[in-house]
C-alpha cells in the first residue's frame, strides 16, 4: 500500500536512533474482508519486501490454504513496519575477535506506538469486515492490554479498537466496532508444536467465517 508521504516521514523521524531498520508496506487487496495483523517483518521480509517470508512465512501459508485463503484476496500488514533487531555480539574462537549479529526481536510498545498512525490509515482504507491479530502484540495494539492470544484465540468477538488521538498524543477507541478473531502468530508453533492442531481448528474456523461473511 502506498501511505501519505507526510505520514511515512513522520514515523521514521521518530523510529530515528531506535534499533530498527529497513521499511516494509502493508500488502494485499485494498477490498479485503480479511486484514491480517503481524508483529514486525524480519530480516528476510525486508529484503523480499513481502510480508511474512520467513520461516513463519511458510506456516502461515499452509494455514492459508488450509482455511481456502489466498493472499492476493486478503491484506496483511502488522503493528510495526521496521525491522527491530538486538545487537548480540560473541567471541569468535579463530580470530579471537568479537563478531557482532543482529537478529530479530520482539517490537517495543513503544515502536507499536510509533507505527501506530500507519495501522490506522490501512484500516480505515481497506476497511475489512474481520481483524485477525496474529499474536499479542497485534492483539494490544488493537485492543489494548485486557486479552491474551492464548484465553481468546479462535473466538470472534465484536470491539472498538485502539486508534490513534487527533492530538496524536495517546490512544482512543475507535466510534465504530470490527469484527476481531484472534489468532497465535505462526511462530508460536516452533515454540510449542503442540499448538499446531489447535491453531488448524482456528484457521479453519476463519476460513469459514471469511468465505461465507
């Protein structure tokens, strides 16, 4: 999706002398019932330039299509559209040599807040009839601290949401309700892949949801 340049310059001023990186637009139909709504791309997704690439990439195709969905007919973006990484350095044993990697990390509330003006503007463009946040941290930033992905997750549920304030100093809720259906993020299954045939069912229970709304 194409943002306001006005909008885009603002979040990166702000996202200045954070540990985040690269930029990746939210992508997808701009008629879609269905918007997905992640954490932060990773490395892999900033050089693809795709949403969801990575290794969780390919779990959440198998959900994809599992539930019937394709992602041409869906929009999928997330909380944050930077990469936020760690600075993890070790010794390298022949050299001698501190060598330094900077992997993938969970995003701050503080980075959600940053891209928080993005989300909004993807939500009121495109518009879906159902939110599906993948994870707590999409779960938070839409409806703040009250949930968690592991009490709701699988249930549709009918809420405002968080949005950004005019003032734009702190969140409001939102004048009108969406349809939201919590989802685990498809990383969750290479912590505890014992999640797996729960997450199906959840996917499954989506797919139709979607297709017959």
């Amino acid at each position: 999706m194409d943002y306001p340049k006005k909008l885009v310059v603002e979040v990166l001023e702000k996202a200045q002398g954070k540990a985040l990186t690269g930029f990746l637009t939210g992508q997808g139909s701009r008629n879609a019932t269905l918007m997905l709504v992640g954490e932060a791309p990773g490395k892999i997704e900033i050089q693809t330039k795709i949403p969801f690439t990575g290794r969780s990439g390919k779990k959440l195709d198998v959900w994809l299509e599992l539930a019937d969905l394709k992602r041409e007919d869906i929009y999928i973006t997330s909380a944050v559209r930077n990469r936020p990484y760690k600075i993890v350095s070790s010794l390298d044993k022949k050299t001698g040599k501190l060598k330094e990697r900077r992997p993938n990390r969970a995003p701050t509330q503080q980075e959600v807040w940053i891209h928080a003006s993005l989300l909004d503007y993807e939500i009121q463009t495109v518009r879906p009839k159902i939110l599906a946040p993948m994870g707590n941290i999409g779960l938070k930033r839409l409806l703040g601290g009250k949930y968690k992905i592991a009490d709701i997750h699988g249930e549709l549920m009918e809420s405002t949401i968080l949005q950004v304030n005019q003032e734009k100093t702190t969140y409001e809720n939102s004048a009108e309700t969406y349809l939201i259906f919590p989802l685990y993020h498809p990383a969750a299954v290479f912590y505890n892949p014992a999640l797996e045939n729960l997450i199906e069912q959840d996917w499954e229970k989506l797919g139709h949801l979607v297709n017959n709304i």
